[in-house]
C-alpha cells in the first residue's frame, strides 16, 4: 500500500510536501515524495488529499481502570483525600465494571490518535480477556504496604497474568504503597525477563511532607492504615528512591510518573546520577491537583527524557494528548511545538525501548499513523497541538482501523 498526503511528519527531517509512505506488512519500506515513492514501488495508492500524516501517538502513563470514575471526584483538598474518595469509589466497583473501564478507556484514547499506550493495571488477572484494540504496554500496579511478608508472592501472581501478553512490565506504585523489597524484588524479575519498570515518585507536597518531615496528611493517613514507618523524618522521595533503587549494581532505567516535588538537594543528586530514568508529566491531572510547578527545563538540562501521559479520568476530563499538549504549551510556551510533539512520539518510543521501531515514519519502523487535516500554516506543529477533535484516520499495524 502507497498513502499519500499533503504533508508527511516524519519526526525524522523536516516534514514532507506531497509526500507518501509506502507499506509492507506492517512495516514502513519508503517515504519521500509521492511521485518518487510511486515510482518505486507498487501497491494501491490511499490518498488522504489535504492531510498530514503523524507517527501515531504514544501515551506514557495511563490507568485505563478508572475511565469510568470520569467526573466523579472533584479536585481535593488534599492528595490523602483524593486517595480516601478513589478508594471509595473502588469499592463499588465489581469486576465487569473494571473490564467495561478498561475497554472503554481504550476506545477513547484510540479515538484521539493514539496508537500505543502504557497502561497501569491493578488487576493484571482481567487482562486475559481484553483484547486490547492498539498496542499496549501492560504493567501491574503493585502494592504491599497490607502485605509486606508476601512481596514474593505479589510480583509472581501478577507475572502469571502478565506472561502471556507480548509487551508487559511491573508497577510497584509508589514510596508510600510499595516496599523496598518490591521494588528490588520488581528489579529482580525485570532483569530475568527483559522488561520494563515503572513507578510513581515525588507526585506530591504531602509525598514530600511525608518522607522528609514525618508529618502531613499523607503521613498520618498511612501511619492510619498501618504502614511501617521508620523511612520517614530524613530524607526526600527521590532521595530515598535513589539510595534504595537506583544505587543498586545495575540498575535498570525505569519509567517514572510525575516528579514533581524535588528539591534543591535532589537537583544535585540528579545531576551525580549516572541512571537517567525516562520521565513522564501529565499536566491536566497535574493542574487539577494543584501539584506544585512541574521543573521541566531543570529535568530537560540534567538530560532526562520527558514524555507526556494523560493518567486516569479519575483525575482528567478525556484521554486525548493533543489536549495534553495544548496544557503543557500553555505552561512552558518557549518550548518549540515540535518539541512538543516529541514528547509524544519520539520520547515515549525511547521510555518504551522502541526508538529504533515506534515514534517516527521512517522505512523499518512500525506502519502506525494518524491523519488529521492540515492548514496551510507556516508551522505544522502549531497546527498538531491546537486539533481538538478526535482523529477521523488511523492506520495500526499497516491496517487501516
């Protein structure tokens, strides 16, 4: 198959005028322009007409289990509250409902353009009956703080479920939810098995409060519930992340969501650090939290790769990262929108370990593309971030969807 457009977005040179792209399989075999294309190849030809063609795009650092929470919690006074009312509302939830959550959740993001997902599941068992609709990155949330002599056991039960699908990985949750011993022993099965790690960390003021004051409402809802804590009162989040984690002979690069309490001192840990773990800022839910200002360009300088995700509709109105985008244009408007837009493409694909396949149309890498209509501007990319409806064309796989 030959598709043509008016513009092609590459994400590898400068977009192309008149362009098509050329497909075999699933695999991209030659991009240029159209006539050349056409000339070197045979197949039927898509014309999209007025049309840029975009790499598909990669959402980071997603929980499709609460798309059904949409609206229900209002923005909280404090992150311990929100934590009480998800619970809450978890616990109405039954087992169908978290399947219709999931399923509906992927309907949408594929729905605004994206392609592929990372998406953290806290019932890995129901995977087996999704049958995902764009490619998934599938990891099990994992908590131990109820259960912190069974941390063998948590990892090795989620594995059981996640082994059967192609792309997978581990979620220990966070700081306060996850012990030492799950995340080394996450670490440990992620080193066995070649796959990704991912976590929350530093997400809040209270996080902070917590860890480094022993004090809070974070601090005294999980001192509440019966969590041990003796790591509380010296050191910040990422603080005790790094000496615990990333300290460790070989560690490995993880994924890590948010980031946006850090202070001075962590700067300067940053920056000694010889880990770079890949980043991802998820600025909707980030305003409707009130988290303090997310330190893009001090992250950007230390060399860390930053992606963006739209997290859980428990905290954000839809799954499109076009609207993402547009959010975090808003906050850092010096920022070039083709960096921008590599933020979701090019950036997520290297998190993900698949620079080399997702991300960008070049021959090689996977046929995965969006179209959207295309303005005769003077910049593309401007014209990328402000399209706010859903995606009307998308090929996945090299097969038009």
């Amino acid at each position: 198959m030959i598709v043509r457009a008016r513009l092609i977005v590459t994400m590898n040179g400068p977009a192309i005028e008149n362009g098509a792209v050329a497909i075999e399989g699933n695999r991209v075999v030659d991009v240029g322009l159209f006539n050349e294309v056409r000339a070197r190849n045979s197949g039927e030809v898509v014309d999209l007409g007025e049309q840029a063609l975009l790499p598909g795009l990669i959402n980071a650092h997603c929980h499709l289990d609460y798309t059904c929470l949409r609206g229900k919690i209002p923005p909280p006074k404090s992150f311990a509250d929100w934590i009480r009312a998800i619970n809450a509302e978890k616990a109405k939830l039954s087992r169908q409902d978290y399947l219709a959550s999931i399923n509906e959740g992927f309907a949408e993001a594929k729905s605004f353009g994206t392609t592929t997902i990372g998406n953290l599941t806290a019932f890995p068992e129901l995977i087996a009956k999704i049958n995902e609709p764009i490619r998934t990155w599938w990891f099990a949330e994992l908590i131990d703080v109820r259960e912190p002599n069974r941390v063998r056991d948590v990892v090795d039960l989620s594995v059981e479920s996640l082994k059967s699908k192609e792309a997978w990985g581990l979620a220990p949750h966070a700081s306060f939810t996850a012990s030492t011993d799950l995340y080394r022993r996450c670490e440990e099965v992620a080193r066995a098995k070649n796959i990704l790690l991912t976590t929350h960390l530093a997400e809040s003021r209270e996080e902070m409060s917590m860890f480094r004051e022993a004090s809070g409402p974070l601090y005294e809802f999980m001192k509440g519930i019966g969590r041990p804590m003796d790591d509380c009162g010296h050191e910040t989040p990422l603080a005790l992340f790094v000496a615990a984690i990333l300290q460790q002979r070989d560690a490995l690069p993880w994924i890590v969501a948010h980031l946006n309490e850090l202070a001075e001192s962590d700067f300067d840990l940053l920056a000694r650090s010889t880990e770079k773990f890949h980043v991802v800022h998820s600025p909707r839910s980030h305003g409707y939290f009130g988290h303090s200002r997310f330190p893009f360009e001090r992250l950007r300088a230390l060399g860390y790769n930053i992606c963006l995700g739209t997290d859980s509709l428990a905290s954000n109105d839809d799954l499109s990262l076009f609207a993402e985008m547009r959010a975090f244009q808003r906050s850092e408007p010096a920022l070039s929108p083709s960096k921008i837009f590599e933020m979701v493409t090019v950036n997520p694909a290297r998190a993900l370990r698949q620079e080399n396949a997702l991300g960008k149309i070049r021959p090689g890498f996977c046929a995965d593309f969006v179209s959207i209509p295309c303005a005769r501007s003077t910049n593309v990319f401007e014209d990328i971030i402000a399209f706010d409806r859903p995606v009307n064309w998308k090929m996945l796989d090299g097969k038009i969807r």
